[in-house]
C-alpha cells in the first residue's frame, strides 16, 4: 500500500530530502491542526483513522501536526505530558498508514493573549501597550503583539528563565517524548516567526507598502532570528540527533523578503529550510504586492545553494479555488518543491481579513474537510474538486536526483512526466504514486525512454522503475489506457 514510510531516519543531501538508503523522499501532505482552547490536541477535533485512510488513498505522504506551546507549558516551567502523549497518539496512528509527521510548534499572532494561539499568557510581555483587538494579520502590527514578539527576541526573564531558554527546553520534553515515535519527519522550530519591535513601524501601517516600510529593518533583525534558531537547534540535539530539525525565515518570505538567517549549525548535519508561500499565481498578485508565485521559490533555492539545506514548503493554498490550486500544483511540480497543504481542517479563534482589499476569509472553507465530527462520505464535507486538484501523480521515493516532473491535469490528457538520474549505488527502485482518482480502476499505462536496462512494474496505485547497471537518464511517462 502506498504511501509506506521510507527507510528512516531522514536527511538533507543539499536541497533533497533523503531516506537512510539514500533515496530522495518528495513529501506532499496537509497542515492539521488545532487551534481551538481548550484542548488543543488534534483528537479533540475527530481527526482520526478515518482520515489517515482518504490521505493515504491520495497519496498524501506527511501531516503537519501542531503542537501548541500554551498546552506545552501551561505554567513556568510544569509541562502537560497528557498533551504531549495525545499529539503521539496521532503521530503513531498516522505512522500507521504510511504517513510522516512533521512536528510544528505553532503560532498565528503570538498567543491566547491576543485572542490567538500559540505562546502562553505567562510568557506575553506588552511593555505597557493595551491590545486594540484588530483582526488577523493586521493585529501583527498593534504595539501590544509587536512588543510581546521584540521580549522573545530579546530573551526577557520570567522568574529569572529567559523566554526563548523556556521555549527551546519546552521543545526538549516534547522531543524527549516523540523521538521514538515511528514516521517523524521532523521538528519544525516555530510556525511564522514575526520580528515584531524589531522594526519601526509606522502606524497605522499601510500593508500594501509594508514591504517598503520593513526593508530598511529587515536584515538586521535576523540577527535576533539566527540566535534564537540556533539555541533551540541545541536544546533539541541534547535529546535527539536522528530526526531533521526545520527553521523558517520570517514571516512574507513569500512577499518577496529574502531570508538572511544565514547558515545555522547543526551537529547531526539533518537540517532544513521550511518555508510558505501564500503569494499567488501570476496575475492574480493582490494590489501593491510586485512578485509573484516563483519569488519564494526562487529565495528559497537560492538559500539552499548558500547553505546546502534540504527545503520544504510546509504551507501553501488556503485557498477556496480549485483551478488556482490546479495551478499552485502546476508550479510546485515545476519546481521539484515538497510541499503541505494548508489545510486538511481549520479553525481559528480570530476573524481573518485581507489586509489588503479587506475581504473577510472563512477559516473553515479553508480545510478540505469541513467538520471533522461528520461522516466524512456526507454530501459537501469534503471538498472533493480541491482534493482533485492536490492529488496528481508524483514520484514519493526516487532512487536518484530528479531533473523535472509535470503533469497535465486536463481530462482528456493526464499525461505524467518524470526524468531523472538514476544512483550508481544503493537502492535502485524508484516508485511513482499514480492515483485511482486521475486514473479510475488502474486504468493507465507506462512507458520509459533510457539508454540501458530499465524494468517497469505497475502495482496498485503505483510504478516501480528499477535500473539495473549504469544508466544515464530515465524518462518515464504516464497516461490514461482503455475505458475503464
């Protein structure tokens, strides 16, 4: 049954993910995960087998499962291990159905403090500012939630404890508990970190000039970011030096900032750049905003050759349209990125506004699932047009490097393409997902162009590709076959 987990632990070979065998792994998943008080384990949502079984029969490969550092920690110092043994109880049934956990410590404008999630009232610091209630992601800008991000940066004591020393050995017991949990893709540091008083805002903040705004700022506030990575990095590696360890930039890479976090250390060398990217496809840029979908994969590239990290897109999409994820897929897959749909489920206990054209967003429209509580076969709970455009064929284990993938996802073609380089060494079988829902009933057929001997093996929802000796280059492609 695809998707399986593949030989662990994983790690970074430049920008690839690569299994112990030396196979690059591409990821395609969905964020879960839950941001409603007062529990904020994902089993207090439904979320279950039942869905580890429809994301396992597309081909999804990877959950990113949130961990919030409110229920972490509750109090200085007192950690809720009920909590953190619940989130494994989720990541050992989704290990079940061949599916990865990325664990993601998790935050949309700083905490419950700001009618948020993420870090907890004893660690919110506002330096006198009263919070003015604004929605999210204007309220990133009020004076409250920028002061209480600057005392993170600048490690303000609680009770003689630096902030970021309580978070990086939070991040130690949640560790300690689900290192030897099957399918760990990883720990990912902070979800969307913010510089906050970092930067001299004006106010009120014009947001579609806000990169004009920041630019002077921004470069210098990394210093603040690199530290702060850096530490945690270390907290983690005390208890763990199998699994990769991801840190993101802040917060509008996708907006065209570049990241100057530089190269972060680490001693197991299992590293990664995660990264969003919420900017839309090519003409379809929201006003004052001047890049486009391909600015975070191009900043995104370009600090992976500086630093030899693996990359992954752990967001993108939230989106209500089918055909613009169709072409969100298009560009990931044309840019070989590994990637996590935001989301499977969602719900925020904030109201979301465009900043720019101030459109109010429904968070639950976002999810591809609508309630968790309902059968997921009831009529109009699962969003099956965006489901559709997400499921696409791709190669999940690559015995070698790839050189392209595309796929057209027109009905009256369904036509997948693959090349790449086969390994000298290793693993030689390389196994490309090819879902039931392009291709009812199994009904496709493979074909392959490369110079020696390649052998070819359809299985359920799935091609295995076998070199045998030396080969150049492998193209393989996939099309539809018969009537089903």
């Amino acid at each position: 049954m695809l998707p399986r987990l593949p030989n662990m632990p994983l790690k970074n070979a430049d920008r690839w993910i690569v299994d112990s065998d030396g196979r690059t792994v591409i990821i395609r998943g969905v964020n879960m995960i839950n941001k409603m008080p007062p529990d904020y384990t994902l089993s207090a949502t439904g979320f279950g087998e039942v869905d580890a079984q429809l994301l396992a029969a597309n081909g999804f490969n990877a959950v990113r499962v949130g961990v919030i550092y409110s229920a972490v920690e509750p109090t200085p110092g007192q950690y809720d291990v009920d909590y953190l043994q619940d989130i494994k109880g989720t990541v050992d049934m989704l290990a079940g159905y061949g599916i990865m956990s990325l664990i993601d410590f998790h935050q949309d404008g700083w905490g419950p403090k700001f009618k948020c999630e993420g870090f907890p009232k004893w660690a919110t610091f506002t330096d006198g500012n009263t919070f003015g209630g604004e929605n999210f992601p204007a309220l990133l800008t009020d004076p409250a939630v920028m002061a209480a991000f600057g005392n993170l940066w600048r490690n303000t004591l609680v009770q003689g404890v630096g902030l970021q020393d309580r978070f990086a050995a939070a991040w130690a017991q949640a560790v300690e508990i689900l290192k030897d949990s099957p399918g760990i893709l990883g720990w990912e540091i902070l979800n969307e970190p913010w510089p906050g008083n970092l930067m001299a805002l004006k106010k009120p903040l014009d947001w579609k000039h806000l990169l004009e705004e920041i630019g002077e700022d921004i470069a210098e506030s990394h210093i603040y970011l690199r530290e702060f990575t850096r530490k945690v990095v270390a907290s983690i590696r005390t208890h763990d030096s199998d699994h990769m360890i991801w840190y993101e930039p802040w917060v509008l890479f996708d907006w065209g900032i570049p990241t100057f976090i530089g190269k972060i250390d680490d001693p197991a060398g299992r590293i990664g750049f995660a990264f969003h990217n919420y900017i839309n496809i090519d003409g379809l840029v929201p006003p004052g905003i001047p890049y486009s979908y391909d600015t975070a994969w191009k900043n995104a590239l370009d600090h992976s050759k500086a630093t030899g990290d693996a990359l992954l897109a752990t967001e993108f999409g939230a989106d209500f349209n089918a055909q613009l994820i169709t072409e969100q897929m298009t560009s990931i897959d044309a840019n070989m990125m590994p990637a996590i749909y935001w989301a499977y489920w969602n719900r925020t206990p904030y109201q979301i506004v465009n900043p720019i054209t101030g459109q109010q967003l429904s968070s639950e429209d976002m999810g591809l699932v609508y309630d968790l509580t309902a059968p997921r076969d009831q009529p109009g709970n699962v969003q099956v047009d965006r489901l559709a455009a997400l499921t696409r064929p791709y190669p999940m284990f690559i015995a070698g490097t790839p050189v392209q993938w595309s796929f057209d996802s027109d009905p009256a073609a369904r036509i997948f393409s693959f090349t790449y380089i086969p390994a000298t060494s290793g693993p030689n079988v390389t196994e490309i997902f090819v879902p039931d829902l392009h291709y009812p009933k199994g009904a496709w057929t493979a074909s392959v162009i490369a110079e020696g001997d390649v052998t070819l093996t359809p299985t359920t929802q799935a091609l295995l590709v076998e070199t045998n000796g030396p080969v150049p280059t492998v193209t393989v492609t996939i099309q539809p076959s018969g009537t089903p």
